[in-house]
C-alpha cells in the first residue's frame, strides 16, 4: 500500500511540473501567434498591392527596418519584461519558482 501511495505521488508531482511547463509554452504561444500572423499577413498584403502602410499607423519599433526584417517566431527573439524590456534569463522563466523567488 505504501509503494502505490508513493508511485501517485510522484505521478502527481510529475504531472504538475508537466502542467506547468505545458502552460508556460502555451502562454508563450497564445502572445506571439496573433503577432507572428499579423506580420505575415502585413508582409502578404505589402507585396501583393506594393504599398506600405503609412509611418504614422507603425509603432516606434515596427518603422525600424531591421527589426521589422528580424525574426519573429516561438523561439526568436528571447523573452523581455513587458514594463522595462529586461530580457528573461532562463531561470527566471521557470513556471511558479521564478514568481515566488523574483517578486518583490
């Protein structure tokens, strides 16, 4: 009885840290796919009518041609803080740890 407490104990425990790197990844990808396409779809619509869109309806960052030439995807750029734009090292993208060891 014991060993099948221990073994659903590790079950669970494996299944929450499972949980929450699923989650993390999905959040991930729940913020950047509306952006990845709305890129592609600019960069469709920009070749398909050879116009582009006017410098008063772009963002600081979207004007600058080599970040709008940059890659964008799941992987690419590196996370950043939303308020100072610090990039997130690895271990402060840990799920549930990083916020209980780096909240103020």
């Amino acid at each position: 009885m014991n060993f099948a407490m221990d073994v659903t104990a590790e079950i669970v425990a494996l299944a929450a840290v499972l949980g929450l790197l699923v989650g993390s990844f999905l959040n991930v990808v729940i913020y950047r796919l509306p952006k990845i396409m709305e890129r592609q779809w600019a960069a469709e619509v920009a070749q398909m009518t050879q116009v582009t869109a006017p410098s008063s309806e772009l963002t600081a960052k979207e004007a600058t041609p080599a970040l709008e030439n940059a890659p964008f995807n799941l992987m690419v750029p590196r996370s950043r803080c939303g308020s100072c734009g610090h990039p997130i090292r690895w271990f402060e993208n840990i799920p549930v740890l990083s916020y209980l060891f780096f909240t103020r």
